[in-house]
C-alpha cells in the first residue's frame, strides 16, 4: 500500500473512531431508573436495582394542563421542566419535557440548551421564535408559529421564544433530546453571574460603558424555570 493511501485510511479509522467514542453511548438494557440514593459518581445517575422499579419511577402527576404563573418574574414566562431529576425512569433514556407558558408580550429570553435539541409546538396562541448559528456567520433564523406549529432549536444555538400579543397568553410544549438538557440564559449568565463578571471585561465586550455594564449588573435576575 502506497504511504499516502496508508495515511488516508489511517485518518479515517482515526476520525470514526472519534465520532463512535464521542457519541452518547445506547442504553444496554431496558431501563436504568436513578438512584437519587447512590454515592457513586457517574455522568449521570447509578441505576436502582431492577428488582425495586416501580411504576412510580416513570409517573409525575405534573398537572400539565394546568396554566402556570407568568407573573413570578420580569420576563413573562414559566417553563415547568419534567426531566430526570423528577421523574428517575427518565435516566439514560434521553429526553426530556417542558411546559412554557408566556403571558401577554411574555418571553423565554434568548437561552441555550448545552446538552440539547429542542422541538417546540404551540398549543394556543401565536410566537415569535428564533435562533443564532454560531461564529463567525451568526445567522438569525426567525418565524411566526401558530396554534400546532412546530420549531426545532438545534442543540447549543442561542435561541428565544416571544408572544407579539399584547393581549393573549401563549402555551407551548417542549420536547428535548437529553435526560438533563440544562440551560444558560444569556443575561442572566453574563450579567447576574456570581461572583460578578468584572465589568471592564463585560465593558469592553460590549463596546459600551462601565456605568451601563454596572447598572444591568444591579438588575434582578430571575430564572423563569420550576
């Protein structure tokens, strides 16, 4: 085999081998509901004896048809999150749920889920959606849904949810590709960050004043999620 040939098989073996090991491994067994009781440290949760599953492992009476408060913060939304950590036969199975409720002119302000896609569908009313691919072309992608419109939120992307109506509250429900997809809201993150981000870095990276970067530091952030 001629040296270049050898080098080219070489990276590809190379590269599959990364894609395999990078990849979420697949579940080796029916279930592995968590064991919010183990001391063992594992990506994830340790698996409960088989022989103690119920099916209460798998059950949350969420009261999902029950509207939320969209009052409880400045931004006019609730996400009422179902993953693992409420219900334990979720773990290793990679998904996730979420109610979001939106008051009048409410948002779900621009988030990222790091462990996560997204897919989302109205059930009542109208929102605008969007998402930021990432460096250096930063394209914006935007859309009106309607009632039993869908959107996806690709994983890690910048993305926001808002009701343009200054009358109606909005729900929509989510589906998401992790057992724990996190989230990072942008503001909260860079400005209510604890300790404090120094504001002669925050200054500097958004080209404005010290004051400015002082005062969004002063706001209140709340988390919109329950």
């Amino acid at each position: 085999m001629a040296p270049s040939s050898c080098f080219l098989l070489t990276a590809v073996l190379a590269l599959a081998t990364w894609q395999a090991i990078a990849s979420d491994p697949s579940p080796l067994q029916d279930f592995c509901v968590a064991d919010n009781s183990s001391r063992v440290l594992v990506n994830g949760f340790a698996c409960k004896d088989p022989k103690d599953v119920k099916a209460e492992d798998f059950f949350l009476a969420a009261k999902l048809d029950m509207p939320r408060d969209t009052k409880m913060n400045k931004v006019g939304s609730n996400v009422t999150l179902i993953n693992v950590m409420r219900i334990p036969g979720l773990n290793t199975l990679g998904i996730s749920l979420a109610r979001i409720d939106y008051a009048p002119l409410g948002e779900n302000p621009p988030h990222t889920h790091p462990r996560a896609t997204e897919i989302l569908t109205v059930l009542e009313g109208t929102l605008y959606v969007g998402f930021v691919t990432s460096n250096p072309e930063n394209k914006f992608l935007s859309k009106v849904l309607n009632k039993g419109d869908v959107f996806v939120f690709p994983e890690g992307l910048i993305h926001f949810q808002f009701n343009p109506n200054p009358y109606k509250p909005v729900v929509a429900v989510a589906a998401l590709s992790s057992q724990n997809p996190g989230a990072i809201t942008i503001a909260n993150a860079v400005f209510g960050s604890k300790p404090m981000i120094s504001d002669d870095v925050l200054a500097k990276a958004f080209q404005v004043d010290k004051m400015t970067v002082d005062w969004l530091q002063a706001q209140f952030w709340a988390d919109n999620h329950n």
